[in-house]
C-alpha cells in the first residue's frame, strides 16, 4: 500500500541471468549468484546483512538443505569422480569435502542433498543413495527409479517427492516406493510446483489435476503416506465461473488457517475455493 516505504536488495549484484537470488526461508538465508564478477553471497534473510561469499569458478551448482550447504563441482579433468563441499550454511565453514565416483562417459542426470543422504542418478544407471557420514550407499534400479523433472523433500517425515511427466510417486531414504496415489494425475506434465501445495505437516498433497475425459482440470486432495484421494474440486456443469476457474491453472495455494484454496490462471482469473 506504500511502495515508497520499500528499499532496494542486492543493488551491488549482477542477478540478471545467469545471475540469480535463492530465498531459503528453512534456513533463513538468501542465496546470490553474480555473474558480473562470478561470486555467490549468502545474506540474512531477517535483515539482509551481507555474512559471507562464495568465489570459486569450478563450482556446477549449489543445493541448500536445513543447516547446510551442498557445492556441487564440475567434474574432474579425467571424468572419473565429481568434487563435492558440504559447508555449514551459518557460516560458510567447510564441514566435509569428499569426491563421489562417477562414470566418466554417463551424462549426470541430477546430484541432490537431504540432510546426510546424497542422491546421485547418471543417464541409463542406478540411482544412487549415499550416506555421506558413513558412505552406505542403496542402489535402486534404473528400471524403478526413473529420472524425474523435480523433487520435493518432505524433511518431517523423511521423504521425498517425484515428479515426472504427470506422475507422482513417495520414496524413502532405502529407495523404496512408498505409496502410489489412486487419483492425482498432474495437469502440466512439465510439474509446474507452482500448482502444487504440501501441508505443514507435510502428509497432504493438493494438486491442480487431469480429470478423464474433460477439457477442465481438477483440484485433487490426497494422502501422501498411504497415496489415498481425500477429496476432488471439480466445477459443476452449470456453473461458468467455476469451469472458468478450473481452466489452466498456474498457480495454487492452500491456506491451513481457514481452510481455503486459492487458484489463479493463465488468464488472470483468481478463485477461493471453501466450504
């Protein structure tokens, strides 16, 4: 309501792409890649006070989990192994370095953190699950384990999510499947997440979902520790707006308090869903 009461963030940063600013509200932390001058900055995220940088032209990527920080590295110069950092994410001090074995002609598909347990998927091979405290690792097959467009952990209930094309699929930390769900088929087969909203308690999933048969989507509430359908928002026939609601969400948020669904579309259409 008084844009001139804001300030400016980051005006020392070149954030434009392949610049970019990471918000981590588990953490509470903000993470910035420069490209101007190749820095990454770590800022508090209640005040933004600059705490401390990162400058190191050989680092891939950089993945963020409560209290630390995983540095990705490009692989080494033979292709055999691939550098990894975990830093404390208060302080930026080195917690542990290692170096995790790879094939050297297999395109790495995905590198991901959890707490201590490392996922790593190369193209055609076996997901690979490291402990990165005890060096355990799990296999699971690449037959099972199909590389998926996204994840999500679910750090409550030591889980994570799936995403690939329309599905969704529960697995744990010993590379089994934990449920399937019986009706949540995602509408963007691209998993737009921004039309998918985990619970605080992080045992529900509600989705903007393919309905068969019908050009109009759903809204789809379900378990996710046993993957059953709690309940479907669909618009009734007679009703326009709802089926005006219901056409190609981008974009869902449930809000826990009073027990309301919020959707917004393609077309700027915003509707609350409630009982």
């Amino acid at each position: 309501r008084e844009p001139e009461a804001g300030f400016s963030l980051f005006e020392s940063e070149s954030l434009k792409f392949p610049g970019f600013v990471e918000f981590d509200d588990v953490n509470g932390k903000v993470l910035t890649y420069s490209a101007a001058d190749k820095v990454y900055k770590v800022w508090d995220l209640k005040n933004y006070t600059h705490l401390y940088s990162i400058q190191d032209i050989n680092i891939h990527e950089i993945k963020i989990s409560p209290g630390i920080m995983l540095l990705i590295y490009h692989k080494s110069c033979n292709g055999g192994h691939v550098p990894l950092k975990i830093l404390s994410i208060e302080n930026g001090d080195v917690l542990q370095s290692f170096k995790h074995q790879v094939h050297r002609s297999k395109k790495i598909d995905f590198i991901e953190q959890f707490n201590e347990k490392l996922l790593v998927k190369q193209e055609h091979e076996n997901l690979q699950i490291v402990d990165v405290r005890t060096g355990c690792r799990t296999e699971v097959s690449s037959s099972q384990f199909l590389t998926p467009s996204a994840f999500i952990f679910l750090y409550e209930n030591q889980l994570f999510l799936t995403f690939r094309s329309r599905a969704v699929s529960v697995w744990n930390f010993r590379g089994e499947k934990v449920s399937n769900f019986e009706d949540h088929t995602l509408w963007h087969p691209d998993c737009n997440t921004n039309s998918i909203y985990i619970t605080s308690q992080q045992d529900i999933i509600i989705s903007y979902c393919k309905q068969n048969e019908s050009e109009f989507g759903s809204i789809n509430v379900s378990s996710i520790l046993n993957g059953k359908s709690i309940a479907r928002i669909t618009a009734k026939e007679s009703n326009g707006r709802e089926k005006a609601a219901l056409e190609d969400v981008t974009a869902l948020f449930y809000n826990e308090e009073r027990n309301e669904i919020y959707t917004g579309n393609s077309h700027g259409y915003i509707q609350i869903w409630s009982n």
